[in-house]
C-alpha cells in the first residue's frame, strides 16, 4: 500500500505544482494586460477569458490531492471536540468514504461533461478571436479522480490502523 501511495504522490505534487505554475502565470499575463491596456492603450484579447477559464480551473481544483494529503480541508471541530478519539477516528473515515462517493460522482459527471465539450470543440470568443476551452474541462474529473484514488488509499490505511487499536 505504501508503494502505491508513493507511485500517487507523484501526480499529486505535479497537479499541485501545475496549479501554483498557474497562478504566477495568471498575475503576469493580467499585470501584462493591465500595463499594455494603461501604456499602449491596447490590451492583451483574450486575456480575462484565459484567466476565467484555465488559470482559475486549476488554481481552484489541481491541489484538491495535494490538501487531502496534507489533511488541510476546512475542519469544523465544534462537536467533535469532546468525543472520544475512538468516535473520531471512526468518524474521520465515514467523511472520507462520503467524500469519495462524492467525488465519484463528481468525476463521473465532469468527464461526460468534458467529452462533451471536446467533441463539440468549445470555445469561447475573445474579442476578434476564439480560444478553445474545452481541454480545460478536463482539470475537474483529473483533480477529482487523483483526489479520490488518494482517498482511497487513506480509507484503507485509516480502517486497518483503526482495527488494530
């Protein structure tokens, strides 16, 4: 299992790699735009739909892996606070068996969603040209489906650790 973990971590550091890539490229292409469009008067086409649909995506979706990991997602610990530890390792794992039925679905529908779009050739229109979109409708069910298998793996690592308690 641990194998297995370490063969996924290396698209998990890639995807989150790609995704910090990403958001440096976004602040340089808008901070272009923004000095070509007050200096030269003439802005940069397509940039607010290049940021809307590819830096965005993945800056938004690519480190889901990453997170789960790390263990980093938003935690509300209110009630759980005074249960025993017992409740709330049993608990952490019914979360992350619900969140992986969640995410396949998601994965499901985004991938019919991005098969779609590719046959279609989706693009959006940037003032005198187009751009295509749809290979960035492929980001979801990737960062999905990476976040899943990793989850996974974790589910089974948490029940077995949990039995033997």
């Amino acid at each position: 299992m641990q194998r297995i973990q370490k063969l996924l971590n290396i698209p998990i550091d890639l995807t989150f790699w790609i995704a910090i890539i990403a958001g440096v490229l976004m602040m340089v292409h808008v901070s272009a735009d923004v000095a070509a469009r007050t200096l030269l008067n003439s802005p940069i086409e397509g940039t607010t739909e290049t940021a809307a649909a590819y830096y965005m995506v993945a800056i938004a979706y690519l480190p889901w892996a990453w997170l789960a990991r790390k263990d980093a997602h938003i935690r509300v610990e209110m009630f759980t606070s005074f249960a025993p530890a017992r409740f709330v390792e049993w608990l952490d794992i019914v979360v992350k068996i619900a969140t992986v039925v969640f995410l396949s679905v998601f994965v499901w529908r985004t991938t019919l969603r991005a098969l779609d779009q590719m046959r279609a050739g989706e693009v959006w229109q940037a003032g005198t040209t187009y751009i295509s979109i749809w290979p960035s409708r492929w980001v979801l069910p990737v960062a999905g489906g990476l976040m899943a298998l990793y989850l996974i793996l974790r589910v089974a690592a948490d029940v077995a650790t949990a039995l033997r308690r």
